[in-house]
C-alpha cells in the first residue's frame, strides 16, 4: 500500500461518524454530548475519566476513580483561582 492510499483509508477511518474525538474516548463514553460537555465544564475529570477507562473490565476501577476524583478538584481549584485572581486584578485597578 503506497503512503497516498493509507493516509486515504486513515481520513475515512477518522471521519467515520463525522463527531468523534478518539478511539479512546469513544470506548469511554457513547455519543458525543456528554464528552463535549464534560470538556467544557470538567476537562481535568473527564481527561482522567478516559484515561482511567478499562472496557476489559468494564469501566473504570478503585484506582480509576481515585484519578477521576483528583481530576475533579483540579477543575474545582482551576475555577477558584481564575475568581480570587480576577477579584485581585480588578481590587488594584
């Protein structure tokens, strides 16, 4: 197969559905809504969500969640620090 002909088959293979993200996201979760969604209101979870995804055993695990939960409050001290550095950006001006 010529380089030409498998960087064709890769195209097609990506924009199967047309609104996929990865293969490792799509195991991890159906459809498209509830991963878009979890990026923009939990990135850090869902990240360690689909990394910590086990489709052999069914879903994610004791350590799994562990992750998931420390990706949970990275989300939450993204969003305090971005209020207390706004409020101290607006308190000097």
């Amino acid at each position: 197969m010529s380089a030409r002909t498998a960087c064709r088959v890769r195209a097609k293979s990506r924009s199967r559905a047309g609104l996929d993200f990865t293969n490792w996201v799509d195991r991890a979760f159906n459809g498209f809504l509830i991963p878009l969604l979890g990026l923009i209101a939990f990135p850090y979870a869902t990240l360690f969500y689909v990394l910590a995804y086990n489709p052999v055993s069914g879903g994610v695990g004791g350590w799994g969640w562990i992750f998931v939960v420390l990706g949970f409050v990275f989300d939450i001290g993204h969003w305090v620090g971005g209020g207390v550095t706004g409020r101290q950006r607006y308190a000097s001006a």
